[in-house]
C-alpha cells in the first residue's frame, strides 16, 4: 500500500499511511491469537474505561455552578 511522501519544516521526508494501513501491517506481525484477545478483550475495555471517563468528566462540566458576576 504505497502512501504519500512530504517534507516537514526541516526538510525530512515523512511517508505517511492511513490509519488503516498501519493496522493492517502490525496485524501481519502479530501471533493471530495475541491479535484476537486484544480486538476481543483488551480494545473494548480500553474503550468501555474511555466512554465512561468523558461521562464522568461530562457530568461534573455540567453539575459546577457557575456564576456570573457584573462589575
């Protein structure tokens, strides 16, 4: 899967891939069933923890009172 090539500020080539590019080599050098508990069990708890954390941070955004004051 070829991507594209830029230079950065500095003058050094960067080959940059899509994501899904990426993931599809690092699958290739994974054991299949390390692959297959980190997609069946290590991903969603790591997302589970994450959507639960924004919730968390959502409900104490939203809780705070906030007072605005005239001078």
């Amino acid at each position: 899967m070829a991507g594209k090539s830029t230079k950065d500020e500095n003058g050094v080539r960067r080959d940059s891939q899509s994501r899904s590019a990426r993931s599809a080599r690092l699958g290739k050098r994974l054991d299949p069933d390390l692959k297959s508990w980190l997609d069946d069990v290590i991903i969603p708890a790591l997302v589970r923890d994450y959507l639960a954390e924004i919730k968390k941070q959502n409900r104490l955004a939203t809780a705070g009172h906030s007072e605005v004051t005239s001078d």
